[in-house]
C-alpha cells in the first residue's frame, strides 16, 4: 500500500461529519488501496465529541486507517493535507442578518485558508461543504495566495445528485439512464438544475432529456424542487441532510481524483469567465476531472432561458463576493 493521505475535516463532531468519517476510513473517498491519516478539526466545545468518534472509528478496525488525530488547531489540523473536507460552519441563528452570516463564517474560513496555505501538502484539494459554501470558498481561496485557486471548490454534487434522483423518478429509470445534468450558479435557492444538455438512455436509445418531460414540470416542479429540497428534507425528517451530503461530498472528491471519464458532473470551482461567469468567482459549472484540476465543459449551447437563470445566480454570488470584500474578508 502506498504510504497515508492525510484528510482534515473540519466540523467532524456535527451531523454531515459523523456521515463522512467512516466512510472516508473505509477506502469511499480516495479508493479501497489508498490508507487515510484521518484530522479531525473542532471547535473546543465540540472537541470531546470528535474524541467519541475516534474511539469509534478505532473500534471498526479499518484495514485504511492508519492514524487519527484530533484537534483545535487548524495549523495541526491542516499539516500535510492532501484533501480538506471542510464541513464545519458557523448557522444562521433566528434574526441574524445575512452579513452577519458572512462576517461569521469569514471568521472561521480566513483562518482556516491562511493554515491550509502555510501547512497543508503543495497538492492539497480542497473541498468547502459548509454553508453558504461558494463563498466561504472564495473567503479560503483568497487567504491562501500560494495555492492555486482551482485547488478551492464548494460542493454542489449533492444538487446534482439529487436532481438525477428527481428525473429518474419521474420517468422511472434508474438512476445510471441519466447524464448530462448540470448545476450553475450558487449552492443556495437560485441555483440553476440544467437539462438542456441531459439524455436518458431509454428503449435502448439515448434521448434528450427535453423530449421526455414536458416543460411544465420542468420549470414549475424539477427546477424548483431541487433548488428547495434542503428545505423539504428539513421538513420531513426533522433534520437537514447529513447522510446525502456526506455521500456528495465522497462523490466529489473520488471523482476529482480519479477522474470523471466521458461523462461531466457539478462542482463549484473557480470561473475563468467561462459562459459569462465573472472571472473570480466560484461557481457551479459542469465539469470533468482527468485526475488532476476540475475543468469546466466549454462549448455548451446556453439559450436564452438558461442565461436568465444562470445570470440571476451568479448575481447573488457577485453580491456575497461584494459583501465580504466591503468587511474585508477577502
Ligand atoms: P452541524 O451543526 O451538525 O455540525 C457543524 C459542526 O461544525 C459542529 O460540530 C461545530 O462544532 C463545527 N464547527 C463550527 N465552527 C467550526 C470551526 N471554526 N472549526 C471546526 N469546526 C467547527 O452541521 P451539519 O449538519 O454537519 O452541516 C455542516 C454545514 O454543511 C452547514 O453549514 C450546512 O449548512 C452545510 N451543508 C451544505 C450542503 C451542501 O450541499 N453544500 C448540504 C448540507 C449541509
């Protein structure tokens, strides 16, 4: 076995951290011949719990696992990261005004950027899962002048995933008859589940997805139910996802790594001002790895009804970016 890849997650002891853990030791995030040296980053109070779960981690004996540390330091923490999960993030308490939520999470993601710059490998990659995730990249991004930008990028797979479910449901097909989805824009309410280029293997035949939903569902009910469903899953279950976005989060980072083949998938990483995406920010696109950086699909026909949809995510991106520039976040 090659020797252990250090992973570092933050917020370990919440409830997406608790979904991540194990499965990272188990071989789901870096492949079933690669041993993790697992980091657990906490706050103090919460440092007893991440304990907890490293007695539990030890007790399932992973073959993987070679090590697991925990800790407060984001310095300690963050020395000799090859992926960083970071999951931990300050909420939106009731009456908290959305700049307060972005001067508090600048607090945690500044910091957590400058020690990923100064500790954590040359190749590290680093995956933001913590809300509201785009920009607390960007926060990360910009306090780590010595790591590319494109090593820095937000989770919007489980909006990807979910809107496969969505479509497979509908027409019921399985899950693997569809592709070509893609996500754009912000992981929040505005964001933008594309089937203008999605196909559904149907019959034996690959059709556009477009030809097999009305457009009534489409944009009544699939765009919307997936930009919403954090909120219908808080609704039913009583709890916001933590099990689907660690799974998400897994399927971000194996696919980075590994590559993605022919087919594209969603991340949010940095634009180079592709499809009209100021240069900068870090938006969802669709996106294709070889094994090295994320690389966003060019070439795709936006009409005129996705340049709408898209514009007016990337606008409230260009808002936050604009709100933690003027608290000198950035
Ligand atoms: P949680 O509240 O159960 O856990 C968060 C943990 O982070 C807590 O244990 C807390 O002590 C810790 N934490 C807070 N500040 C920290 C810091 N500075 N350093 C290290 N740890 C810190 O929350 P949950 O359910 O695990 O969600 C975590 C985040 O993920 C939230 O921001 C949530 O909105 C976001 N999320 C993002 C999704 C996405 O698709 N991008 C999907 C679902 C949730």
């Amino acid at each position: 076995l090659p020797p252990p890849t250090t992973v570092t997650v933050t917020g370990a002891a919440g409830a997406i951290g608790y979904a991540l853990v194990f499965r990272i030791a188990s071989g789901q995030l870096l492949g079933p011949d690669v041993p993790v040296r697992l980091r657990l980053l906490e706050v103090p109070a919460a440092l007893e719990a991440a304990a907890g779960t490293a007695l539990e981690l030890a007790d399932c004996a992973f073959r993987l696992l070679a090590d697991v540390d925990v800790t407060d330091d984001p310095n300690v923490a963050f020395d000799g990261a090859g992926v960083a999960l970071l999951v931990g993030a300050k909420p939106r308490s009731a009456g908290m005004e959305r700049g307060d939520l972005l001067e508090a999470n600048g607090g945690i993601f500044g910091p957590q950027g400058r020690a990923i710059n100064d500790c954590a490998a040359d190749d590290v990659r680093v995956l933001v899962v913590g809300n509201p995730a785009n920009t607390n990249a960007l926060i990360a991004a910009a306090h780590a002048p010595d790591i590319p930008a494109q090593r820095f990028t937000a989770l919007t797979r489980l909006d990807q995933n979910r809107a496969i479910a969505q479509v497979a449901e509908h027409l019921s097909v399985p899950v693997t008859a569809i592709d070509g989805i893609t996500i754009w824009g912000n992981h929040s309410a505005t964001q933008f589940p594309d089937l203008a280029h999605a196909t559904v293997q149907v019959d034996g035949a690959r059709r556009p997805a477009l030809d097999l939903v009305d457009r009534a569902w489409y944009v009544d009910e699939f765009i919307p139910r997936v930009a919403k469903r954090g909120a219908e899953i808080i609704r039913v279950r009583g709890a916001s996802s933590a099990a689907s976005a660690a799974n998400a989060a897994l399927d971000h980072v194996f696919d980075w790594v590994h590559g993605t083949g022919g087919e594209w998938t969603s991340a949010a990483v940095v634009s180079d001002g592709s499809y009209g995406v100021p240069e900068g920010l870090i938006s969802s696109f669709p996106v294709r790895s070889n094994g090295g950086d994320w690389e966003i699909v060019q070439g795709l026909d936006v009409d005129d009804f996705a340049r709408q949809r898209i514009a007016a995510s990337v606008a409230e991106l260009e808002e936050e970016r604009a709100a933690v520039g003027t608290l000198g976040l950035l």
